[in-house]
C-alpha cells in the first residue's frame, strides 16, 4: 500500500503533467495568495516564531515576513518578463535559423526548510518554485514545531495538496522523503544533513541546492571606523542569538586596534541588549536543550570577555565575546550557530587572507576597512558565498541579488530572478528556416568542404 506522501506525489504529478501550472495568470494567482494570508494572521505568526524562537515582533518582521513579502513583490513585478523566452545568438554555420531559451519547470519539487528562520526560509524559496511553475512538497523543521503547524495550516489553507503540500515531522519524515523521487530539492541546513540530502539525490539524479553555512569570518582592519563597526557586527552576531548562517562566525581583528574594538563591542552589546540580556524579553533564546549543551560546551577553555551567563530555564546565553582562541581551539572546529564570539588577531592582513584561505569556503566574509588596497586584496583572494564590505548579513535581504554558498558552504543560489532560475530548466532551442537546405553539412563531403568550412567559422 502506498504512503500518504506517495499519494501526495502521484496526484502533484498527474496534475502538473495535465499543464495545470503552466500559464502565467495561475503562477502569479498562487503567489498572491501568500501576502494576503500573511496579513491577515500577521499575530499568529508572531506567536508562533516567539514560542519556537523568542523572536520579538520587530525581529520577525525584518528577519521573516518582510523578506517573504519582498520576495513576492519582486517576483509579481517581473514574472512576465521572467517567463519570456530569451534569445540567442545563432552561429553563422546554422543560417536561416533562430536561437533562444525556454525556462520550464521541473515538475515537483521538494523544499527541505530549517528551525532558524523557520517562515522565511519556507516560504521564500516557495515563492520562487511557484513562480517557476512547479508543484512543491513543503518540508518544514521539526524542532520548530510552532512555525511548523502554522506553515501546515497556511498552506493547507491556500492551496490545493495536489499543487503544494507539507509533510511535518522529524527523521522518519525526512528519510521517508528523501525515498522518493523529485525532479528537484532545495535544502537549507546544516553540512551533514546537507550531505545526506545530496546522497539521496544521487540516486535519482535529482538535481539540488544546498544552502549551508560554515565559518563565515569578519575581519576589521587598523583602519576600520571602530564604534560603527562594533556596533554593526554586534547586531548582526547576535541577531537572532547568533543562530544565522551568515553570522559572523569569528573575528579577525588587526592587534593594533583589538583592544578598542572589544571595548566598542562591550558597550554596544550593552546598549543593544541591556545590562542583564538574559532578561531582556526580546532577546531569543537558543532552540532547543541539544544546541544549548553543545553551545555552553564551547565556552570552555576561552577567556571570557564578555558575557558567558547561561539559563537553563530560558535556554538563552549573553553575548559572548571569546579571547585567546586559536585555530584549534573546538569553538573555531565546527560553525558556532549561537552567540558566542572567537576573536583572533593578525598583524598584517594577508595573514588574515591566509588564516582564511585554509579553512573551508564560508557562506560570507565580511570586511571592515577604510583601505581600497585591502578591500582589493581580501575581495579578490578569497572565496565566500557573498558578503559585506562595512557591514554584516543584509546582502542576503534583498531580491536584486542572487544568495547562496561557495564549496562546503552550498551550491546553487536564489533571490528575486535567481529563485525564478533555480527551480526551471533552461531549455536551448533552435528553430530552422524550411525555405533553405545548404548542402554543406552532408556527404558526401567534397575536396573543398573543409576549406569551406573553415571560412565561415572565421
């Protein structure tokens, strides 16, 4: 007998092979239906996030709905334009004929979401598969299982489960899923399950994106304007409790100006967080007890800087700013995902490009400086998913961009046109003129073919 999910998958199927998807008024129907739900149970995904997350409206808004209502702006504004077929040039070799492309979608597509953005990084890789023209089976986080019944009641709410469908539930769901056969997956998560993800794929062929994460560095140069940088980095480090995968992971700093940094970064963490943050109500609190054993376990053997207060009746941890921590040290072995802060020092910066360069490819790098010269030498040396030059994360808050992650940090990338992109094929297509045959091309090939041939192709 069949599963829920194989029933699921077999009607997506048979209504996109009808070409229910297809035509452009349905695209932009069903996206449209996601801003109108979205406000009018805007409270009720503020309860949800804070239950899961202990978000406060303010950071909801900027970090997941407003996102999510850019995403369908963006796409509304430019799907026509974006379902066009494109043109070509067509090679000389080819006359009379005419080149372009046709995107088309994949069919039905799988979208693997995960616990820290839980609405965002749901609905706006959604937005694009829509868009697309694809059916889609929503898979949101277990471990934020509020966020999760709301995606479930909101998409059961709006569309038809032949078109898109969620399937809650931990690692039974997930394994079960990843059985079947898509011709797409998109997943946001961490490395390991990212590589679990890709291996289940390959045994379809079914094409991917992974948006990973990794140790994404900050680096702050002798010449950086230190109040604003530390005041830039500190709301971006521990912007959701440091449980964002293009957070800072560690700092870089030049040992000349360290000791000023810490002490801007001290008072901003101050101001932005008050004198006791395990008691502010807007500061989130750390998902579940698992991450936060794990996160308390990284402290050890770091000088403290500042910070380091733990509850385990809220699962919350201050900002943490971690000294003497060196390249060895386990909180610089695997991606922080929390609010806690390394800070190493360099002298010249490109031993800062060096430490860099022998670690994995990150998600983002980020750079604090008033030098050309060294905005040069660190953009062009390194390799990063995108980053900042004079800031942290809010590259990735925008449509006009395309995001996504470089070597271990992900493959494939979305945002505004690049969402439309990722989820359809790019069919090359060449229509040939009937009016005229040029025998060039068929044999018997004649002594001066070649010579011929070669004159064209000039």
């Amino acid at each position: 007998m069949s599963s829920v999910i194989e029933q699921t998958l077999a009607r997506q199927r048979e209504n996109f092979a009808k070409g229910a998807t297809r035509g452009y008024e349905f695209r932009a129907e069903q996206i449209k239906k996601i801003p109108a739900w979205i406000h009018a149970h805007e409270q009720e995904i503020y309860d949800a996030l804070y239950a899961d997350l202990n978000k406060s409206p303010f950071e909801c808004y900027a970090t997941e709905i407003g996102i999510v209502l850019d995403e369908v702006k963006c796409t509304l504004k430019h799907l026509h334009a974006w379902m066009r077929p494109q043109r070509a040039k067509t090679p000389i070799t080819q006359f009379p004929s005419r080149c372009f492309r046709i995107s088309e979608p994949y069919g039905v597509v799988l979208i693997m979401s995960p616990w820290n953005y839980p609405f965002q990084l749901a609905l706006a890789p959604l937005v694009g598969a829509l868009a697309a023209g694809n059916c889609a089976v929503v898979k949101p986080s277990a471990y934020a299982p509020h966020t999760s019944q709301l995606l479930a009641r909101m998409i059961q709410e709006i569309y038809p489960d032949w078109l898109v469908s969620v399937v809650e539930g931990g690692r039974e769901q997930n394994a079960e899923l990843l059985q079947q056969r898509f011709d797409y997956i998109f997943f946001t998560g961490s490395v390991n399950v990212g590589k679990t993800v890709m291996r289940a794929a390959a045994e379809h062929l079914t094409p991917v994106t992974l948006e990973l994460g990794g140790k994404s560095p900050c680096i702050v140069d002798e010449t950086a304007d230190i109040r604003l940088a530390a005041r830039r980095i500190v709301w971006g480090k521990f912007l959701n409790a440091g449980q964002t995968c293009v957070a800072p992971d560690y700092l870089l700093v030049q040992d000349i100006v360290k000791d000023r940094l810490v002490a801007a970064m001290k008072k901003e963490i101050r101001r932005q967080f008050g004198k006791e943050p395990l008691e502010n109500k807007d500061y989130p609190k750390i998902i579940n007890e698992k991450h936060y054993e794990r996160l308390k376990g990284l402290m050890l053997d770091a000088e403290i800087l500042a910070g380091g207060h733990a509850s385990d009746t809220t699962l919350k941890i201050e900002p943490t700013l971690l000294d003497r921590v060196h390249g060895e040290h386990p909180v610089m072995k695997e991606e922080v995902f929390g609010p806690l802060f390394p800070i190493l020092t360099f002298n010249r910066i490109e031993e800062a490009v060096a430490f860099v360069n022998r670690r994995e490819k990150p998600l983002a790098l980020y750079l604090f400086t008033k030098s050309p010269e060294n905005e040069r030498l660190v953009l062009s040396r390194t390799s990063s998913g995108g980053g900042c030059v004079n800031d942290v994360v809010v590259h990735l808050a925008t449509s006009h961009m395309p995001f996504g992650g470089v070597g271990a940090s992900g493959m494939g990338s979305y945002h505004g046109e690049q969402s439309f992109r990722t989820f359809s094929h790019q069919k090359s297509i060449m229509k040939k003129a009937l009016w005229l045959d040029i025998p060039l091309r068929y044999p018997p090939y004649g002594k001066a073919s070649l010579s011929l041939l070669r004159k064209i192709q000039k």
